[in-house]
C-alpha cells in the first residue's frame, strides 16, 4: 500500500457527522463550535495585563495581608490561604463510606 504524499489524509475526505465532528471526533469545518472560545484571545489579553501590572513583591504584598487577615480571625483569608496551600479538603470519613458501599455491593452480588 502505498501513499501519496499530495492527497490529503483521509479524514479529511470523510463526510461530516450528524452531530457535526469528522472521523477524528473533532468538529469539522463549517462547524459553528469548531472556532473555539470567543473571548479567549480577551481573556488572554488581559491576563497579560494584570501579570505585568502585578510584580513579585506587590504579590508578596498581598499574601502577607491575607496571612495577617488569617491569624486576626478572618475566615474567608484563612479559608483563602489553606486551599492555596494545602489543598481543598477532603471528607474525613470517605474511606469508610467506600467500604460500606463495597460491602453492600459485594452483598447483593452474593444473593
């Protein structure tokens, strides 16, 4: 089997889908959703924006406000720096919902 390094590849040559996507999956031309996100090149711009208004120290700046905030009581500041942090928190107790639901599920198999 040999190709041609000329024609366009076959996906290319297949017939749209109902729901609008090629062979690949993905949307084909003449798609309306196939040009993307109509403001990410807005968006884009201004997050340029604010990291060059924004410098390190002003950064610095502003997490240490919001550790003083914190330590003063201020939930929200707390809440703000312990999931940047460590992480959102997870359920206490998930592992051991898990393994009910396994044995429950585990039951009803065995019946």
């Amino acid at each position: 089997m040999e190709l041609d390094a000329g024609a366009p590849p076959k996906f290319m040559n297949t017939p749209p889908s109902k729901d609008g996507r090629d062979s690949r999956g993905q949307f084909s031309k003449g798609n309306k959703a196939s040009r993307g996100n109509p403001h990410a090149r807005r968006v884009g711009e201004l997050r340029s924006a604010l990291l060059g208004a924004v410098s390190p120290e002003d950064l610095m700046a502003i997490v240490a406000k919001l550790v003083d905030l914190a330590k003063q009581g201020d939930i929200p500041a707390a809440k703000e720096i312990l999931t940047r942090t460590l992480g959102k928190p997870h359920e206490h107790d998930l592992l051991e919902r898990l393994e009910r639901l396994e044995l429950a599920v585990t039951r009803k198999v065995a019946v």
